[in-house]
C-alpha cells in the first residue's frame, strides 16, 4: 500500500505502518507455508484465538474442507467449508465458551498415531479455552478472570494462574490429543513469543507451578473465590516439558511481534524516516510508558531539526492497566493520553498506539492517535487519566482508530513521529 508522507500528513502516516503491520501478520499471508501433508488416517483441526477464524479459513483455502473446531471472539467469525466455528466471550468467558472447549476434548479424544492434529492458536485463546479445573464452576472461573484483568498483573502472570485452573492451558490440550501426532501454529502476541505463554500455553509444557499461582495472586494483592484457592493448594494437572504424552508434538511461531515492526519500520525508513526501534516486548502500566516515550521524543526535536529528517520510535510490546477509576479505555489509549499529556502540545510530535487485534481493552476500538492540538479546548485530559476514560476523552479529539476485527493479534504497536520544525 502508498505510504503517506510523513510531514504532509503525519496522522495518515503513522496509520499505513500500523495497516501495514497488521496486513504482514494476516493469517492469510503466514499460515500456507507451514501447512502439513493429509495424514494416513484423520486431520482434526483445532483451534481458539482472535485470529483462529482467519487460521482455519487459510487452511481450507489450500486443503478444502477439513474436520475440525474453532473457538474465537464474538465478531470474528469467518466462512469455514467444514470446521466448526464458535464464537465466544473474550476477554472474560462465558458458557459457551467452555461448552466449546468440552465439545474440542470430546473430539480430539481417541485418535491414534496415524492421525493428526492441526491445532490454530492466537492470542484471546487463553479466555476462549475455558474449562474450569476439577473442583470450580464457570462463574468463579469468570470472577478469577476479571480480578486478574483489572489487578495491573502483567500478562505473563495472568496466564500462570489460568493454566492452573484450567482443565486445557499449560500443556492439557495437547495431552488430551495423544497418540495421535500434533502440530501447533502460533501466532504470538505475548512480549518474547514464548509459546507456553500464547493463549496460555494449551498445547506445550509447562514449568510453573501450582505454587507460582498463588504467590501470584498473594503479592499481587488479587482476591479470588475460595474454591479457586483450594484447587490451587491441592496442585494441578498442568503438563511437565518431559511428558511422554508431548513426545509427537511440534509447535511453530508463524507471525510475531518483531516481524510486524519490522516492516513497518521499512516503511517510514522507505519514506525518509530516521527510525528508532525501542523493542518489540515492552511492558509495564501504559501511563507510565507513555510519559517515558514522550520525554525520549521531547529530547530527539533537537537532533530532527539538525538533520532535517523525521525521527520514528517504534515499539511493541503489551502494557498493563491497573484500574484506579470508573472510565472507559485501554492500554494504548492510555498509553496515548499521558504522551499527550507530557508533550503538551510540542510542535511536530505525533503519537500513535493500537492494539493489532483492533480491540484496546474492552471496546471496539484499536487504538487512538495524538498531536500537538489533541489538548486543546477539551475533555479535561488529566482527569481522563486519573479516572482511566481514555477512551471518552479521544471521543472529543476525533483520535479514535477504528479497525474492526483485524483477524490476527500480534500485540500492540506504539509510534511516535518527531518532525524537524
């Protein structure tokens, strides 16, 4: 696609490299080339994730018409000439959902060593997988979920604790499956693409413990039904990296963070753009980037108008929320919001943060974009901040992006643009 210039339109500009971002990540794109030969016997395709749908559309698009079930977000569907489709609750789960994921173990069940098990999986699966362990319900399952969204826990430590009360995550699912042989294609949306950490790791081994979850959830301060305590203190049923049952097991990473940055980055470079690549794993609360990215911008003027050439940081990663007030947002709205604030209206500095899911927290909104008049005669932008309603406050500025479902999910993507005066 025709990349914008950057100092005739810089809100244009920074939107072509998230599209493009988001286009070198599409399922579509990345999933053919990875796909295995028809098995002797049955190919069981299975699958949950924001971008399970587009997955399995790709791999019929090449084997025709499989047998198999996906799991995705409600709005995500896609036509599918065989698998089974179901759309269920993200980011907090629901009983269809679980009925879903009960219907995935009864149908991987009792295959044999000639068959094999395509499994689909993206970042959302952790929420879409969601069969309780033995011993907790759905609705303390769906309480666990929300206090551990709103807790500010980073992701990583929020998947522990699923795994461990999961009947699938942390290497279940895969169990579920043998003898028959397993082939796993991710596409990650986690900081360091490490698989046990994509939706929760249901198809590769696991090597924390049910210990590790409730130290998690003691220092993070996160209250938990009763039941989910004492599962946790009797143990799990997670799978250890040297179980048998993942002998026949194999798991490609086939989109990542790192390889939508870097084209995005070949983009503004192509474009004239001096870029700065910050890293692709950056985490922590949003706000607190935010204002961190804008003092490293606010420091870069100098040098851009020195050299007469645009500077771009870009950095990926996933940032965390904890909620101090009632307000509508998400990580890279509020991410957006406190470089707004902390520039205040600097001359030629333009921001962007969208998540690549098209979803920033629990709206249907991407992301939002800031410049240097994105404070002016509005919502009160401090308060904004301290109530979270980021969200509301890019409402008034008109900075809202607005992709719909992207169909993949490689995490968040944060620019910011410093033109030369």
């Amino acid at each position: 696609m025709p990349i914008p210039c950057p100092t005739a339109d810089p809100r244009a500009f920074l939107t072509a490299l998230f599209d493009c971002a988001v286009m070198v990540a599409d399922p579509m794109q990345v999933v053919p080339a990875h796909l295995p030969d028809r098995p002797k016997g049955r190919l069981v395709i299975i699958g949950a994730g924001k971008a399970s749908a587009r997955m399995a559309e790709a791999v019929e698009a090449h084997l025709g018409p499989c047998e198999g079930l996906v799991i995705t977000r409600y709005g995500y569907a896609r036509p599918l000439q065989g698998i089974t489709l179901v759309e269920a609750a993200h980011p907090v789960p629901d009983a269809t959902g679980a009925q879903a994921t009960k219907n995935m173990l009864e149908l991987v069940a009792g295959l044999g060593p000639d068959d094999l098990v395509l499994a689909l999986i993206s970042g959302g699966g952790s929420a879409l997988l969601c069969a309780p362990a033995a011993g907790l319900d759905l609705d303390q399952k769906m309480a666990v979920n929300a206090a551990l969204l709103a807790s500010g826990a980073p992701i990583g430590e929020m998947n522990v604790v699923r795994k461990h009360l999961s009947r699938v995550k942390g290497g279940q699912l895969a169990a579920a499956c043998h003898p028959a042989p397993l082939l796993s294609l991710l596409i990650s949306d986690v900081p360091g693409d490490d698989p046990a950490h994509i939706a929760s790791g249901p198809t590769v081994g696991e090597t924390s413990t049910a210990a590790d979850a409730l130290d998690i959830l003691q220092k993070r301060q996160i209250a938990v039904p009763d039941a989910a305590l004492a599962v946790l203190r009797q143990g799990s049923g997670v799978i250890a990296l040297d179980d048998l049952r993942l002998a026949t097991s194999e798991t490609r990473i086939i989109a990542a963070p790192s390889q939508s940055l870097a084209t995005a980055a070949k983009e503004a470079r192509a474009a004239g753009v001096d870029v700065r690549l910050l890293g692709d794993a950056l985490e922590g609360e949003a706000r607190e980037l935010g204002a961190s990215q804008a003092r490293l911008a606010l420091s870069l003027r100098a040098e851009a108008t020195k050299t007469g050439q645009p500077i771009l940081l870009l950095s990926g990663g996933e940032c965390t929320v904890t909620r101090r007030g009632d307000g509508i947002g998400g990580p890279n709205a509020e991410f957006t919001l406190a470089a707004a604030i902390t520039l205040q209206g600097a001359a030629g500095i333009h921001i962007i943060a969208c998540d690549t899911d098209g979803v920033d927290g629990a709206a249907e909104i991407a992301g939002a974009y800031a410049g240097p008049d994105s404070l002016n005669g509005r919502m009160d932008a401090q308060a904004a901040l301290a109530n979270n309603d980021a969200h509301s406050f890019f409402e008034t500025t008109q900075g809202h992006i607005i992709t719909g479902p992207t169909l993949t999910n490689v995490n968040d993507f944060r620019a910011i643009l410093i033109l030369p005066k």
